[in-house]
C-alpha cells in the first residue's frame, strides 16, 4: 500500500508541475501502476482510472470485471457499466462529481486502448473542458524502478535465462521453429511464468533477416543462425533476452555479422551509467556496426527502458536507445542492450540482455553470455 501512495504521490507532483487538474489514465501499464489491479477488459470496452490532483481516485469499468478489481486494487470508488449500457454515461457522471466541467484534464493519446472515437466522445463530456496530451507523464516516472520493483524484475530476468537454456537446447538440425518457441514457454510456465507471457519469437535462416516475424513453420537447417527473442514476467515486470545460435559452423559472412553484434553488445553496456544519455548508448552501438560494415543494415534502435507488460502496449517504457532520444540515464533504470544487424535475403544476428543502472555503472539482470554459440 505505501508504494502505491508514493507512486500517486510522485504522480501529483508531476501533474502540479504541469498544471493538470485531473488525469484519465487508460494504459493498462499505469493503472496497474497506481492502483494494483490487472485485468484484461480494458481491451473490450472502456476502462479509465479518474485521478484528481487532490482526493480518492475512481475507476470506471465494465460490471463484469468488478470482482477482479476488488482483491486487486486499492481503489474503493469503482463505477461500472453493464455491457449493454452506455458507459460514457456512467463516466459523464464520474467526470462532473469531480467538477471537471472546466478542467485542464491529461490524457494518454498514444495509448492503443484509447481510439479516437472515445477520445471525442469524452471531449463531448465536457465540451469546456481543455485536454492536454500527457502521454508519457506516467512513464517518465515509472523508468525508475523501486527495490520492491526491482526485485520483480531479478525474478523476470531468472526465468528469461530459464527459457533462453531450454530454447538453445531445443535448435537442432530438422526441428521447426515452433518446437523452439514451445519448449521455451513450457520453461517459462513450468518454473512460475507470470500469468501474462511475453512474445516468443524464433527465427531461422534467412527468417532472422525478418524482423518480429510470426510464421514460426520453417524448418532449421544445417548452417543455419537461429535467434531466440523471448521475456520472462513476474507480477508484469518483465525482463528479455535475445541469442543468435548456429547449426552448425555459419559462413564468414554471418560470422562477421554476429562478431558486430557482440561488440556492439559489448562496447554498449559498458557506456550504461548515470548521467549518459540513451542517444549516447545507441551511437556506440551504431559506430561498432558501422566499423564493421554494416551500418546500412543496422536500421533500428540498440535498445529500450523495461517495465509492466501489458499487451498490446508490451513492455517497453518511453525511453529508447535511439538518436534524438535525450533521456539521462540514472540509478533504477532497467535497460535492454540488443544491436544487431539484419541483411535481408541472407541473414541477421542480435545478442540482448537486461542491466539495472545502478549508483556508478551498470548490473547484468539477465546471464551474459555472447559468445558465439555454436551446436
């Protein structure tokens, strides 16, 4: 309970900051933030929690999840709608008990559980009111992880090496892609999974040129890189890991391509300390790939901020290893570190793992290990 008062603390302060007289926060990522609860109808119909810069927040929810958010959160105000009912009419009165009718009000547009058609809808509420996009206010704060928060994590990174460890051993010559992903998932479950699982990619051959794709069905070969992307998640607190292993010795050319990788892995974490900026962690990377000569395949970010999972909005904090991305690193921040050039119609290689920024560097989350691994 005391962690959650002192996230809602740190929340108003940021709002005062900002001028921001109420807060509709519709992340599933932030409630679960401010308030404890974790369901997934949020997907299906509205579900906002109402937070005044001063007095108890409300949730507004479908009738059906109330239960669920009874042993999960501390909010006590929770209003509800029946599914056949209009559930802005339920929020309209939450809104004008609040006497928001004039209020600078923030919302979180780049939230994918808030389209349009609510956004106007609400605006229609309170035509007087003025709106602010705050989509990141929430976020920036979350960045930095308490040690309870922290601790979460440690238990993520621990089943992230699990599921790595039974993935690797899964590649084998003539095994389908998809075997890889289920072994990896039993793993995950088997040793206690949070009920939400994160993405399990597995690419072979020229598949690891295609970014997140999702037709696991090809069979590994001989001579094939295969990458493993996977998380492990406890209470929403996530923690991934990538690997590039080979069937087999790769060709020179995959061979330089992974050996670019794992410098740029490498030279990347060793950049993580406080008062570096995320840009400044990327160009490292880039400059390794460059070096090596494949900076024109090198086309994404070398890395992200981790945190609560929330499908679709995923796990990824709004801080990004990216040029342009002027974030200063501090002490609390969970980092993923995973540059990897991809070629498309040969192949691509990525080495990724999680580090806490601590007070005078950096602390592996997940089991280091980029040597090439070769079976």
């Amino acid at each position: 309970m005391e962690d959650f008062q002192t996230r809602l603390t740190r929340v108003r302060q940021e709002m005062a900051r900002q001028a921001i007289d109420a807060l509709l926060v519709v992340k599933p990522q932030n409630i679960y933030y401010l308030s404890g609860c974790r369901i997934y109808g949020g997907a299906l119909a509205p579900d906002l929690l109402l937070v005044p810069s001063e007095g108890p927040m409300k949730h507004v929810t479908r009738a059906f999840e109330r239960n669920t958010i009874r042993i999960s959160s501390w909010v006590e105000d929770i209003r509800t709608y029946m599914d056949h009912e209009d559930p802005f009419l339920v929020l309209r009165d939450a809104l004008t008990e609040m006497k928001l009718e004039r209020a600078k009000i923030g919302v979180e547009l780049n939230s994918h559980y808030f389209p349009f058609v609510t956004f106007e809808k609400i605006k229609g509420l309170l035509p007087d009111a003025e709106f602010e996009d705050v989509s990141n206010l929430i976020g920036n704060i979350r960045l930095i992880k308490s040690e309870k928060e922290i601790e979460y994590v440690r238990a993520a990174a621990r089943l992230a090496d699990i599921g790595m460890k039974a993935g690797i051993e899964a590649v084998r010559e003539g095994a389908f892609e998809y075997e890889v992903v289920a072994e990896v998932l039993h793993a995950l479950y088997r040793n206690g999974q949070d009920d939400v699982a994160t993405t399990v990619l597995v690419l072979s051959g020229p598949n690891t040129a295609l970014a997140h794709h999702s037709h696991p069905d090809r069979r590994i070969e001989k001579g094939d890189p295969v990458i493993i992307e996977h998380g492990g998640c406890c209470r929403l607190y996530c923690s991934n890991a990538l690997r590039t292993v080979f069937v087999g010795k790769p060709s020179k050319r995959v061979q330089d391509m992974y050996e670019a990788a794992r410098k740029a892995h490498d030279l990347a974490i060793e950049a993580v300390r406080p008062g570096v900026t995320a840009e400044e962690v990327h160009q490292i990377a880039y400059k390794a790939i460059e070096e090596a000569g494949f900076g024109e395949y090198f086309v994404r970010r070398t890395g992200y901020a981790l945190g609560i999972t929330a499908k679709p909005d995923h796990w990824i904090e709004p801080l990004n290893l990216l040029t342009g991305d002027r974030h200063v690193l501090q002490p609390g921040m969970v980092i993923s570190v995973e540059p990897g050039p991809s070629v498309f119609g040969e192949a691509g290689a990525c080495v990724g793992d999680n580090v806490l920024v601590t007070q005078d560097g950096y602390e592996y989350l997940t089991t280091p290990s980029s040597e090439m691994i070769v079976k």
